[in-house]
C-alpha cells in the first residue's frame, strides 16, 4: 500500500534566515528543558499527504502494527478478541512505509533542527518509533509517566524524538504532557517500575509531579524532546482519531549498542545539513 507520494520540504531558503536564526536559542532552550516545540513547522501540504497515507493504512491495519491490546495500558481493550481489540496503537517501520515518511523524516529543515540539537551531525533510529502513533476514542489507552529511554539501548541516553501532530492535541483527546526539566532529574532505583514508568505514589516523584505542563500541539507542530524527558498522555475523550507521526534520532558520535534491538533494526545515515 505504497503511493510513494513525495512531501515536498520546506525551502532551503526557510533554514537559512529565520530558522538558522533561531537554531541557538531553540537548542538552548531544548537543553534547559528538554524540549522545544517548532510552531507550523511541516505545511498543510505534508501533512495532509501524510494523514492520508497514515489514514488508509490505518483502515487496513497494514502490518507492523502495535494493538493496543497488547499494551494493557489503562483503557485499553482487555484482549484482541475483546470489543475495541482491534484497535491499533502504532502504525509501526513507519520509514519503510512509504516516501512520503522517509522524505518527512529526511528533510532537510528538520534535520537542521535535529543536528543543533544533538550539536553534531544526525542518525535516525529504524528501531524505535519510526511510527505513527494514533489515539483512538474508547480504545486508545493512557501512557503513563516514562522517558523514551526505556525504549532503546545507546552507548549515550540523548536521542531526540520528533513528534508531528497531524491535527489539535489538547485536553480532549491525549494531549502529551512533560515535565520540563526532567531530563536532567536523578531519580532513587525505586521511582520506576519494571517497565520503567514513573511509581507516581513514591515520595521522591512528588517534586517531578509538582511541575508537570500540556503541551497543547495545532496540526502543523513539531515537537523535539530529549529522550529522558519524563512525558505522559492521557485518553481520547474526542470523536475523533488523533494522528501523529514519530521518529527518533542520535548524534553520530553515539552508537546502538550491539546485540540489542537497537542495533539490530538498523538506523539511516542523514546528510549533515549546512
Ligand atoms: O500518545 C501517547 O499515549 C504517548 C505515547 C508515548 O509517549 C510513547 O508511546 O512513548
């Protein structure tokens, strides 16, 4: 179900004045608190193209897919032969779906971005994200409390993920919320659990829980944050599916350590934008 659609990128011209211009307050502010959010940074344009890919292959459940089913988070269905138990959570190897991901993911603007961020040149991970995620009303679930770093194994933590939203995110329908400034927390052993959630009860989480903020997104936002910036989401009380599309990146002095996953799906060498 590929329609190879090209996303045109922003101008190059767009990175060389107003972006490069702000690129060193963007990443300072990036490091201060672990995130940064890149107003009506993708056009109409590509998001339309990309919601239209996302949304066929969504109706067909185009595999790799992740099921909310097999998640169990809170609202989640309780099994895939339960009602809702189709639901799909992630619309997974998004890169090898079609060109219009690997042209959004490559361009050259957003690679700008990402490299000032990570200060050197720029990898993106196959192995993690490289998805759209959704969230479904009734069946989409709640994310708890986490960093992406529970996700992969890097010889150094700081990736950066760079969520697009493909539509409004705000209260009604799971809109992320991060704590800002968490990426730099050092946390007790015992404010994670197994799968490295947030305990939320622990008294040591209570200063982290204390700072907590939405951030509300428009169709058009990008979103980059630090890979242990602790993030969560609520559910969709919307009609509507909510769409975004996800991709992690690495600096190239970082590398996945061998034998994991990480390493094993692979990550794509992007040009060192200028
Ligand atoms: O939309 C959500 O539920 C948050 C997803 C998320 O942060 C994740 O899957 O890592």
């Amino acid at each position: 179900m590929t329609t190879d659609q090209a996303v045109p990128a922003p101008a190059l011209s767009a990175v060389s004045t107003d972006l490069a211009a702000n690129l060193a307050d963007q990443a300072a502010n990036f490091h201060r608190d672990g995130y940064v959010v890149l107003r009506n940074f993708a056009s109409e344009q590509t998001c339309a193209a990309l919601e239209q890919i996302a949304r066929t292959q969504l109706a067909a459940a185009v595999a790799p897919v992740e099921y909310e089913a097999d998640l169990g988070y809170p609202g989640a269905p309780a099994a895939r032969d339960a009602a809702g138990g189709s639901t799909v959570r992630r619309l997974r190897q998004a890169w090898g779906r079609d060109r219009a991901f690997r042209d959004w993911a490559s361009n050259p603007a957003l690679v700008t971005v990402v490299q000032a961020l990570l200060g050197e040149p720029a990898r993106l991970t196959l192995a993690h994200h490289n998805c759209v995620m959704t969230k479904h009303p009734h069946f989409g679930s709640q994310t708890g409390w986490h960093r992406d770093t529970r996700y992969w194994s890097f010889a150094r933590p700081e990736l950066v993920t760079v969520w697009l939203a493909l539509g409004d995110e705000d209260e009604r329908n799971g809109v992320l919320r991060v704590i800002p400034g968490s990426h730099r927390a050092h946390l007790e052993p015992a404010q994670l659990d197994q799968a490295e959630f947030l305990v939320e009860a622990h008294p040591a989480s209570q200063a982290l829980l204390a700072g907590t903020a939405p951030l509300a997104l428009h169709r058009g936002d990008v979103l980059c944050f630090d890979s242990r910036l602790f993030h969560s989401a609520g559910r969709n009380a919307s009609n509507a599916v909510k769409l975004s599309v996800a991709f992690a990146y690495f600096g190239a002095s970082n590398h996945p350590i061998a034998g994991t996953r990480s390493a094993d799906f692979g990550s794509v060498e992007l040009p060192a934008a200028g």
